[in-house]
C-alpha cells in the first residue's frame, strides 16, 4: 500500500520497520523481522503495547521488505508508511 503524507498530520512516534532483517536470516527469509515472535508476541506488537504504556498515543510505523505482511497487523491508531 502506498501512503502519502498528508498535511497536518502529526504521531507521537514513528517506528522504522523496513529493513531486510539480513543478519537474522533464515528466520527472516519469509517473516520481516518486526513479525518475528518474542514469547509468542511480535516485536512490533510488544513495541507498540510498550508505546501505548507510555502515553504515546499514534504511531507510524515505515515499511518496505514484506510490507503487505507488517501491514496485516490491525492495529489501533497505527499508520503504515
């Protein structure tokens, strides 16, 4: 999906998720690296809860390497870049 900036827009963080995830290959072959699980949960969903733990309220998140699997995350005020 292809996102355009729009005016007035404005997060509480923006999360870099868009690189390859090279140095945690085979693991990463198939799954981006903020999908991989820590104790059962994504990385990107822990970062996220702990985000919302601390009043960050909006979030964006960039994407890139398998984008169309980190964006089937439906997550609450959360913009895919």
């Amino acid at each position: 999906m292809l996102y355009m900036y729009q005016k007035n827009q404005s997060f509480d963080s923006i999360i870099l998720a868009g690189g390859f995830g090279k140095r945690l290959s085979p693991l990463t072959d198939s799954l981006p690296k903020p999908m991989l699980p820590i104790a059962e949960v994504s990385a990107l969903t822990r970062i996220i809860s702990l985000l919302r733990e601390h009043n960050f309220k909006k979030s964006a998140v960039t994407t890139m390497y398998l984008a169309e699997k980190i964006e089937s995350l439906k997550l609450e005020n959360v913009e895919f870049i």
